[in-house]
C-alpha cells in the first residue's frame, strides 16, 4: 500500500515541482519590489503612470488617428528617412479597405441569418426533446401498468 503511493507521488513529482515553481514566479511577478512600509510609493507610482497612459490613450479614429506611427518604430523614425506622404496615403487606403471588408462581413443580414439558424436549432432541440419526454411518459406508463399487474398477482 505505501509502495503505491510512492510511486504515484514520484510519477507526479516532475508536475508538481513545475506548479508549485509557476506559483512562486507570480508570486515574485505580483510582489512590489519595495517592503511593505514603502510600497506605498510603489503605488502612487503605478497610480500616476496608469492615469497618463489612460489619458494618452485614443481609440482608433480616422480622423484623428496618425496613420504613420503605424509603420515607423522609434527605431525607423531616427535610422531611415521616412516613406513619402503618397505611400502613407496608399496604406491608409489599403487599411481602410481591410477594415470595411472585415466589418461587411458582419452585416445585419448576416446577424439576422445567424440568428434564424440558431433559433431553428432550437426549434429542432425542443422537437426532440418533446419527443423524449413522449417516450419516458409512455415507459412510465407501462411500468405503472406491470407493477399494477405484478401487485394484482401477489395478492
């Protein structure tokens, strides 16, 4: 008996060492480098950077999005000379295009026609399980009937 144990825990010992390794790296992941009386400095730095990011932040709009930050990292911006202002326009062409057929394809007639096929699924679904009741009905039935029978016999 103690030799199965062994041999299970030693089967999942390589599984375990990983978890429990995985559980200490997030531990140290999430952990503020700073100790518990000083953390709070950690926060309000955090609470700071957080609150410019989400202030910088633009959701994507033609307008006034800058389509040519799209293309050009740091890097490329200090390194090369920079693509001319009729490739950008190309490319915003080019992107305006993907994004206009991507949201064609999930058009209202397209809602709608998923939305008819899933309610006849569900039709078809209910039909069928109409039918199953039917059927658990009439066995319900029938064992009524041979147990009405069967207690009839014994008396």
């Amino acid at each position: 008996m103690f030799a199965i144990s062994t041999q299970k825990l030693a089967d999942n010992t390589d599984t375990i060492w990983k978890f429990q390794r995985y559980g200490l790296v997030i531990d140290f992941e999430v952990r503020t480098a700073l100790p518990p009386p000083l953390n709070i400095f950690y926060y309000c730095w955090w609470a700071i950077t957080w609150t410019y990011r989400a202030l910088q932040y633009r959701p994507f709009k033609k307008d006034t999005f800058k389509f040519k930050d799209l293309f050009l990292s740091s890097e490329v911006k200090s390194q090369s000379k920079p693509l001319a202002d009729d490739d950008y326009t190309y490319l915003k062409l080019l992107a305006d295009q993907v994004y206009d057929a991507h949201h064609s394809h999930t058009s209202a007639e397209t809602l709608a026609m998923l939305q008819w096929e899933r309610i006849k699924w569900f039709g078809q679904e209910l039909e069928a399980n109409k039918r199953m009741m039917r059927q658990l009905h009439g066995k319900q039935a029938e064992m009524e009937r041979s147990l009405k029978l069967l207690v009839s016999k014994t008396k």
